[in-house]
C-alpha cells in the first residue's frame, strides 16, 4: 500500500485571515497535440518528495507538475482579529 502525502500550503495575511491551498485532480491534457481531448484521471495532487525539494512540486502519482492540478483556496478569516474604527 503507497503513503498518500497531500500538499495543503498555508498563508497568512497581516488582516486577521489565512489561506488555505489544496490541489485537486489533475486537469492536463494528455491528447493535445493531436487535437483531442484525454485527461489520466489522478483524483489528487500528491507530493513526490520532501517539502522544499524539486520533487515537492511533482505529482507521484501521475508524473506532471503541480500546476497542472485544480487549485482550492479556502480563506478563513479568524474571529476577533478584525479592527474597526470607533469615532
């Protein structure tokens, strides 16, 4: 059975709210350059190495770069944080 590593990247902004970034399956299209239109069906971007690597942004499981793969950005903003101006 194979070690499944999914790459959830965090941000943070100096406003009170983090990002989180999920890759999702794999969009490439393998039959462009013949015209047509074939994807291979990798449900999920999974790092082929070690964070900070040149492996990190391959997927192990269908061999194309991170890029390829649907991008999830999910903002969460953290309660108490935000300022408001009182006059």
């Amino acid at each position: 059975m194979k070690k499944r590593q999914v790459v959830v990247k965090k941000t943070s902004s100096s406003r009170g709210s983090s990002a989180r970034v999920r890759y999702g399956e794999c969009q490439k299209n393998h039959a462009a350059n013949i015209g047509g239109y074939a994807v291979d069906g990798c449900r999920e971007f999974m790092a082929g190495g070690e964070e900070g690597t040149n492996a990190a942004v391959s997927c192990a499981a269908c061999g194309c770069h991170r890029s390829f793969h649907r991008r999830e950005v999910n903002e969460v903003v953290r309660e108490g944080s935000a300022t408001s101006d009182h006059v």
